[in-house]
C-alpha cells in the first residue's frame, strides 16, 4: 500500500547499517494481522549503538552548525516528499485514521524545520564581567550521546520533536521506538540516512524496552535521556539514570481537566470538547478526562456532548473513521474498568459504553455524566475513549477538582470573560492551559508539564536546553604579574 517499499524496513538501523537478527511480530491493531517481523535486539545491541554513538559524536558536534542545519533541512524536506507512504506505516501498525497519521506526520516534519533553523544560533553570550582585568563568555555546548525513547501514540513525531533539537544541539542519539510501532522509525532511520547524517550520528534500536533502556541508563557514555510515556515508567528510568546523573526530559501522563463555564460559546466548547477527548481515539496524554461544567449549562452540555459523541465513526484506520482500534487488550480493559467502576458510583451512561462489534480492540465512544469525583476516571488517566463529566458550583471548587491530581501537562478552559480567564491561567497548576481551543502545540511551543506529568521542555528554544551544556570562560587580560 505504500509507493517507495524501501521505507518499510524491519531491521534496526546501527552505525549506518541495517541490523537483523531475532524478530518480534508488529500486528494491526484493527485486524490482529502481522505487518512485520521486526528485529529485537538485546544489550548488545543497545550497547553497539551507544559505541557508534560515542565515535561520531566529537566529529558531529565540532561540524558546522550550518552544517548540521543542511542536513536537517534535507530530513524535513524527505519527511514530507514521503509524508503519504509514513502515513499508510503509521495505520498500519499504530490504527489511527489516515487523516490523523498525515496531520501528525506534517507535525513531526515541523520540528525538523524548525530545528535546522535553530542550529545556526548557538550563540555566545558574554556576561557583565564582576573583575577587573577578566572577560567572560558563556558557550553551549553539546552534551553528548542521548538517548531517546518514544511511545506507539504519536511514532513518528515524539522522534522528531526529540532527535531534531538533540542533532541540531550537537549531540548523536539512540532511539528506542516503541515494539508496538518500530516501522514508523525505522522508516525515519531511512529518510535520515538519505538525507545525509554520518554513520554513528542516527540510530534506531528495536527491540524489547527493559533490556535496551536499561543498558543506556546505566551508561555513562549516554549524557540526556529523553522519554515520554507513562509517568510508572517515568518514574523507573529517573531511579535507573540517578547512578549516572544524566540529563533528563520527562515527558509523562495527563489527565486533563476541561473547563466549561456557563458564560462560554456553548456551540465552540461542546466542539472542542469532542477534539480535546476522542483525537488519536482518546489515546493522547493531552486528551481531556474530566469535564467539569458549571451548573447553569450542564444539562445542555450533557446533551450534546453524547449527541456528537454518538455521531462518530469507527472503523480500521484505512477507511479514515473518525475513531481507529485502540492498541492493545490492556487499553480495552481498562476503559471497561473506568466505565463499570463510574456506573457503579451512581454515573449515568449517555452513549456508547462498550466494545464495538468491529473488532476486540474498537471501543465505542462513551459519555458518562454525574460522575463522582472518587470515581477511578477520576483519579487515572483513563487514555481512551471515555468521557466522565461532572458539574460544578463555583469556579472556587472547579480549580480545586481541576488540581486534585499528581499530573499537571494541560488544562482547558471555556469561558469569554476575560478576568476568569486571567485567574484560571494562574490558579491551574499544569505547564499548559488551551483557552476556547484545543490545539495549542507546535515547533515553536515549549511542551511540557508540572508535578509528576514531567520534567523539562520539548519543542521550543528550550527543547534544546537538555542536550546543551553552559560552559562558562573567564579570560584574565593582564600582563602577567609576579605572584
């Protein structure tokens, strides 16, 4: 189904060369039919790279930052001669619809635009000297091997958004795609290698996470370790890198509060609110999980909230329905889990509430209101397609519920009065807050969350922050003088 065969590549991709050996199935998650068998290297491997890794970095990081920027802009520029072929690999192994695998691919190739535009401005920065016959300078400096390790929800643009700011800083990198959905990097190792990086410089290990993460977080050599997932797992590769001090980007669960106002444009926020929870079938760490409505409003909300969630489709990504397969059995399960667990708390059930007949891993877009905030959907990210709603009094007690919750990536408000708007910005404790939209990231946002929904920022000047070093230079201008 792809126009150039060469980009489905099986293998892992190590030093500039293809790498097989034992293999693991990848399945369509729509159909349970194998896309591929892909390579599953071990510590050897993930050990391999990092050595390949290491040997380029001195000559990468001393290039050019035109150079590096050259290359970069060559990459972006694949991306999207290619972007319909990474598409149809992403529904093939990922299960979103064909619109949503094009809008994230022209999303990925947006980082490595603007992260060749940033590797031409590394620049020096002087400081206000404080002694007499000394200047001073500050340089960037890149910080070495880093190691990058993305999930199966967004395959190709959790790499991009990583590996661009780590290559235009100067740094080489290791990559561990997820082993639900490798093709969609293995095909980026392949429009990167086309594009012209040196050998060492970009690679692609396969396999299965514990033993190659493990390996690169117990290196030395690995300076930046750059994650997003779980925030369980997070938590696991923070203690892993302590012994070495790495460098570390963070990015971990959601569990988003979506705010409606009775003084919001009801028509715009029951829209976005449809946006906010079901895009990539609710698998996204900015997808919305607890709406909160103010009173006057609820009902109505309510109402057409499950209306337009009743009215979407589902099906295999191929077809482009709004909603595709959900990834796994265990995905599936826990929305049955949210969903019972809510019923039995006194929720009511608006719509869907089940699996859809399409397939094991189709789950029906669901609503549920009155939901008690004990509830388990409120309390974990839910990361499918249910929607809980619950009404409230007075903003007071929204912002309360909104922060009761270790994660803090996004909130969304709705709301036209613009003092409201001011205070919920302040009072909501998450590093994003979308106010009467849904779509607020790109290249030039820094991504990010506070609490335990991460550390640090992608995207941005400050996606380069991780994968630089200050290195500060005090020069005396004296004659020299006789201690």
């Amino acid at each position: 189904m792809i126009a150039d065969k060469t980009l489905m590549r099986p293998d892992a991709f190590v030093n500039g060369a293809w790498i097989g050996g034992d293999r693991f199935a990848v399945t369509d998650p729509a159909t349970g039919g194998t896309v591929a068998q892909v390579a599953k290297l071990d510590a050897a491997g993930a050990r391999a790279a990092v050595d390949a890794a290491d040997a380029a970095f001195p000559a990468w990081a001393a290039a050019l930052p035109q150079e590096r920027a050259a290359i970069l802009f060559r990459w972006f520029q694949l991306i999207r001669d290619n972007r319909e072929d990474l598409a149809r690999i992403m529904t093939a192994e990922q299960g979103k619809p064909l619109s949503e695998s094009r809008g994230e691919i022209d999303y990925a190739a947006s980082f490595v635009e603007f992260y060749a535009e940033e590797a031409k401005r590394p620049n020096i920065e002087s400081v206000t000297s404080h002694l007499s016959t000394a200047e001073m300078e500050l340089w960037r400096e890149p910080v070495g091997v880093a190691a990058l390790v993305t999930p199966w929800n967004f395959p190709c643009a959790m790499i991009t958004r990583k590996a661009a700011a780590a290559l235009a800083a100067g740094c080489t990198v290791v990559i561990h795609p997820s082993a639900e959905t490798p093709l969609s990097a293995t095909a980026l190792a392949e429009l990167a290698d086309r594009a012209g990086f040196p050998a060492g410089v970009f690679n692609v290990v396969t396999g299965e996470a514990p033993e190659i993460v493990g390996e690169w977080c117990a290196d030395p050599r690995v300076r930046a370790l750059s994650f997003t997932g779980s925030t369980e797992i997070g938590r696991l590769l923070y203690r892993q890198s302590s012994d070495t001090v790495k460098r570390l980007v963070l990015e971990l669960g959601g569990h988003a509060p979506f705010i409606a106002f009775a003084d919001c444009d009801l028509d715009l926020a029951v829209e976005e609110a449809i946006k906010a929870k079901f895009a990539t079938s609710g698998q996204d760490c900015l997808g919305a999980n607890r709406f909160l409505v103010e009173r006057p409003i609820y009902d109505e909300f309510c109402r057409r909230f499950a209306d337009a969630a009743a009215a979407l489709t589902l099906g295999p990504g191929e077809q482009d329905r709004d909603l595709g397969p959900l990834m796994n059995e265990g995905a599936v399960r826990k929305q049955e889990e949210h969903v019972a667990d809510a019923l039995s708390r006194g929720a009511r059930l608006l719509t869907g509430g089940g699996r859809d007949p399409q397939g094991p891993l189709f789950y029906q877009p669901t609503v549920l209101a009155d939901v008690p905030v004990d509830a388990l959907i409120f309390r974990q990210e839910t990361f499918g397609p249910v929607a809980a709603i619950a009404p409230f009094e007075t903003e007071d007690q929204a912002v309360r519920i909104a922060n009761d919750t270790e994660y803090g990536l996004v909130a969304y408000v709705h709301s036209r009065d613009p003092r409201r708007i001011y205070r919920l910005s302040r009072a909501l404790q998450f590093g994003m807050v979308a106010v009467n939209r849904t779509k607020v990231t790109g290249a030039p946002i820094p991504f990010g969350g506070m609490k335990q929904s991460g550390l640090g920022r992608e995207g941005s000047r400050h996606g380069l922050e991780a994968f630089t070093e200050i290195k500060y230079v005090c020069r005396d201008w004296a004659e020299h003088r006789r201690a």
